[in-house]
C-alpha cells in the first residue's frame, strides 16, 4: 500500500500537504481546523515583530472567473502580512503545540533589513515551540516601501546577508520563499540555499492587476475609489509555478543536493500535487484553494494522490519525486530528436501488410 508519509528536514509530516501562509492559518482557531481534517502541517500566516505598521483595507480581494461566470480561476489580494500583535501569535504558537505536539507547525516571519529584528524573531518564536520557519521574501504589495516581503527578495546579494543571520540564530529547519516577480527565479533561491537555507518555498503570488470595472473605470478591487497591484493566485498560474518549482528543482539537484523544496500555486488535487512532487517538490501548500473549497478539500486531495500512486506502483513520494526533470531539455536537443525520428520513419516506411491501413490512414488529412 502506498503511503503519503514524509520526513522533510527532519520534519516529520502525516501527508506533504500544507496550508501556505496567509488567511487560513491567521490564527489559533483556524489552524487548529487544519490539523483536525488532516493537514500534513501549517505555515502560519505571516508575523513580524511590530504589527501595530500593518493596517488591512477592505474589499481586499478580486476574482477572476471562468466563461461560465461562475469557476473562479484567478484570485487577487491586496491583503497585508498578519495585523496581529506577536506577543498574541507567539502564546497561540504555543497553544497550538500543546493540542497538537506530534503535527507541523511552521512560522512564516517577514522582518526589514536589520540583523537584530531577525535574530529577535527567530529566537521569540522558536521558545514558543514552532517546528521550523519560512522567510517570507516574495510578497508581492503592501510595505515595499520598508523593504520587505519580495522588495528584499529580489536582490540576491541582501538575500544572503539576510540568511546569513537567520541560519546563524536558527536552530530548527529554515525555508526561504521565493517571489515569482523576477526573471531568472534560480538566482535568488541560489543566494538562500548558498546562505545556508535548508529548503525554498516557491512562488508567491504574481503582481497583478485583476480587472478594470467598465461600469465604474475603477481597477478592481477598489477601495475608495482607488486600488494598488496585488498578488495574483489560483489555478490560472499553476503553469507558472510548475515552471519556476522545476527550474529550482533542477538547480539543486545539481549544485545543493538533499536540500528540498515546497511547491505553491494553483494547486486544488492531488493530480495538481503529484505535477509538483514530479517536478521535484518535497511537499505542496495550498492558500486560495482553501479559501475556495474549504479545509476539507484535504480528504480529496489525499485520495486522489494515493490512487495516482497505485496506478503507477509508487509506494512512497520519494518514489516519484524528480522523476519528471529528466524530460526537459533544449529546443536544439528538440529538433535533433526530433530529425532523427522522422530519420527512422522514412527508413522504416515501406508499406507492409500487415499495417497497410495504419500506413494509409497517416498519409489522410
């Protein structure tokens, strides 16, 4: 029987699915729902050491829905990192250890470009008891202007300074997540692996603008009037993610091997989770996909993955991890294949009895 049990950086998972940061880990009662239907572990959503800076609006979505008008197929937010005082993050950290000492639970921490604030984080949060943490380097909107979120991890160069402290104060697992608003996503992931980071986290959401309203000409979604770009999620930029999490992928399986690797973005299966692990993701996190079907989207997830693994005989994620990378290569290497199998159909296209109408059919239009 196959089996979705994981060790991850020393982490050991129930299944490789967890709840990304951002709204449904914002806080202990909705984490806690989390681990009851099953997820393999939390992100929580992100903390920083002075919420009082974060201040949310409202509407702070947009959707973007399919022709049937009624599938959403992209997500938009301008939402912020976490407005909630850490002293209250770190005591509900601990009380969400001490209901579930044997699940995952990692803090996602955003901090600016000052040694002593990431050392404090660090060292605050793991006395509260978290299993690891996530750098979060990639959102997209809301404090660029105090270098945070991807302001930060679009330089490769502040990224491994940055590291560099964080892995000189951290004694548990420490994954750096990415922002996909860059053009070559190996460069920062490189910086972080080469800093000491044990794993990424890839992608964020993309910068975006969702829609203009042609009723009002206000951009969506609109907040008195006026709006910002936001992060763009959802299934339409699952392709985008898979691209990014392979190219990181081939990255460290060839310079940083037995680092790992957590893929996001569009993810609502397990078909769509098994794309991942097969382009050399570790484990998967799901956002937009709980805020769209709930928190026990989890049972379908996990069932469909299993039956992906027994039609094809895998009896572990190792089993199939990577397995998909060996079959990407250039487009020179494309049109010599290519050449040489038209080569060997014209050498091999005699007409024969016994494939007389399979021959005659091809040569149709």
């Amino acid at each position: 029987m196959p089996t979705l049990a994981t060790t991850v950086d020393g982490l050991k998972l129930p299944n490789p699915f967890l709840i990304a940061s951002g709204p449904p880990g914002t806080n202990f009662n909705v984490i806690s729902r989390a681990f009851r239907e099953g997820w393999g572990g939390v992100v929580a959503k992100t903390v920083s050491l002075d919420a009082s800076k974060v201040i949310n609006v409202s509407p702070r979505y947009g959707k973007l829905h399919a022709a049937d008008g009624r599938e959403v197929v992209g997500w938009e937010n301008i939402e912020l990192i976490s407005d909630r005082p850490l002293e209250i993050w770190l005591e509900e950290f601990k009380k969400c250890k001490d209901a579930f000492p044997d699940r995952i639970l990692i803090a996602s921490i955003m901090e600016e470009y000052r040694r002593d604030a990431w050392v404090e984080i660090i060292e605050r949060c793991e006395a509260a008891g978290v299993d690891g943490f996530e750098l979060n380097f990639s959102c997209p909107h809301g404090l660029p202007e105090r270098k945070m979120g991807s302001a930060m991890g679009e330089n490769p160069d502040i990224l491994s300074e940055v590291c560099s402290w964080v892995m000189a104060a951290a004694k548990k697992p420490v994954w750096a997540k990415m922002t996909p608003n860059v053009t070559h996503i190996e460069s920062p992931a490189r910086a972080s692996l080469a800093s000491g980071c044990h794993g990424i986290s890839a992608i964020n959401t993309i910068r975006s603008v969702i829609a203009v309203n042609l009723d009002t000409l206000r951009p969506e979604p609109t907040v008195e009037g006026y709006t910002t770009p936001g992060g763009y999620s959802s299934k339409a930029i699952r392709p985008i993610a898979l691209r990014m999490c392979m190219e990181i992928a081939t990255m460290i399986r060839n310079e940083f091997p037995g680092r790992t690797l957590s893929g996001i973005g569009g993810i609502e299966s397990g078909h769509d989770a098994a794309q991942f692990i097969l382009l050399g993701s570790d484990t998967v996190q799901v956002c937009t996909g709980v805020l769209k079907h709930g928190y026990e989207l989890i049972h379908s997830m996990k069932e469909e993955l299993l039956a992906f693994m027994e039609k094809h005989g895998f009896e572990t994620l190792e089993d199939f991890k990577g397995k998909s990378l060996q079959y990407f290569t250039t487009h020179a290497e494309l049109v010599r294949l290519q050449r040489e199998a038209k080569k060997k159909a014209e050498t091999d296209g005699d007409w024969k009895s016994e494939t007389f109408v399979a021959q005659s059919h091809a040569l149709s239009r």
